[in-house]
C-alpha cells in the first residue's frame, strides 16, 4: 500500500483536523481513501454507533466508501481502543485491523490516540503502523513540554524502524517556545509549524515533504 499513517503524541493534539487538512492536500493531486480501523467514543444514535473522527476523514477524502468500511470497528466506551472493545466482550486482533486498512487507492490511516496506547488484544498502536510499513506523520500540540513528547515518540517510532515523514506541530494558540527548531534539532527529522496563519506556507512545506509531484 501507499499512504500515510497518522499518529499523535497523546490524546487532543488535534491529530484528526491535521489529518483532514493533509487529506485535503492531497485529493489535489490523487485518490485518497481514509482508514479509522477502530474508535471508541462514538455516539449512539437509533441503537447504532456513530463515529466522530472517523466521519470527518471520509469527508475530506475524494472515494466514496461506505463508513463501514473507514472504520468498521465502532466501540461506546471511552477509553483507549482494546479497553472499549473488551467491554463489549469483542475480540479485536492486530490482523483484523491490518486487513481493515486495506485499499488500492492512495490510503490516509488514522491510529487512535498516540503510538502506545492499546488498540487491539495484545497490540499498540505501533505495532499496527509497523505491520502496515506507512510513513509516519506524528501530530504534536505545540507548548510546553512539545519537545519532551515529540522526542520520546520519535525515540520509540524508531526502535520499532518505522520511517518517519515528519513531525507537524500543531499550534493551538500562538507563542515564542521555539519548539519546532529544537525538536528538528534533538529528532533529526523534518518539523513543520501549523497555525490558522501559516495555512499556505504549511501546505508548501508538506507538499515538498509528501513528494505530491510524484504519481
């Protein structure tokens, strides 16, 4: 497969409106179909599950799959992903998760919460984006203590020798800190600043990042 497997550094870091603008990059120039395997937290709506990241993926995407098919593992519970399916007696599986990121398109997959939080029986989220080999784009809140939560998810992303894309440093509020150049330092890996005001300069860079001139 080609794509690219998104991750955060924890929970509200905003991995999921990074995720949807990258999408959004990317429709530009290619079909780009969304994975959200599992979730927990959903809605329950008529006696079914529904999803909140999971359906914001698929809308910025430009293939039409059934949202069965983004995220086919939909759980009540909110807490991490193996937790909420054990409390509904589901068996989940690192290989049925592999399976439901599957897509002959240009495939965008999201983890749920950072890269070793559980997410199936016996299974982090990083086992899942080592057995699927995407390049890794790490969302990070930019403020105190950024550097210290990107560096040890690049430290562990590395150990397991998946490829790093970037890091994205999601500016929620603006400040001085100077994270991204320290962490570009200490993570020897490309760092890129989002904010509301550097929109166009951060497509720019990840344009360059993702080779989006390349078929």
């Amino acid at each position: 497969m080609k794509g690219l497997f998104i991750s955060g550094s924890g929970t509200d870091v905003g991995k999921t409106f990074i995720a949807q603008h990258l999408i959004h990059l990317l429709t530009q120039s290619r079909l780009v179909s969304v994975r959200k395997p599992v979730e927990s937290d959903c809605r329950k709506v008529d006696g079914g599950l529904v999803t909140k990241d999971a359906l914001k993926l698929l809308a910025a995407s430009n293939v039409a799959d059934d949202i069965d098919t983004v995220c086919p593992y939909k759980f009540l519970q909110c807490s991490n992903a193996e937790s909420a399916s054990k409390a509904e007696n589901v068996k989940l599986s690192l290989e049925q998760l592999v399976d439901a990121c599957a897509s002959d398109t240009f495939v965008v997959v999201e983890g749920a919460g950072g890269l070793l939080s559980p997410l199936a029986e016996d299974t982090l989220n990083i086992d899942l984006a080592k057995s699927l080999a995407l390049p890794l784009v790490i969302v990070v809140k930019d403020g105190l203590g950024a550097i210290n939560q990107a560096l040890l998810t690049i430290k562990v992303a590395r150990q397991y020798q998946l490829e790093i894309s970037c890091v994205v440093l999601n500016q929620f509020e603006p400040n001085t800190l100077n994270n991204a150049s320290t962490i570009k330092h200490y993570g020897q890996c490309q760092v890129v600043l989002y904010n509301q005001a550097l929109g166009a300069q951060f497509d720019q860079q990840m344009s360059k990042i993702l080779a989006l001139d390349r078929p």
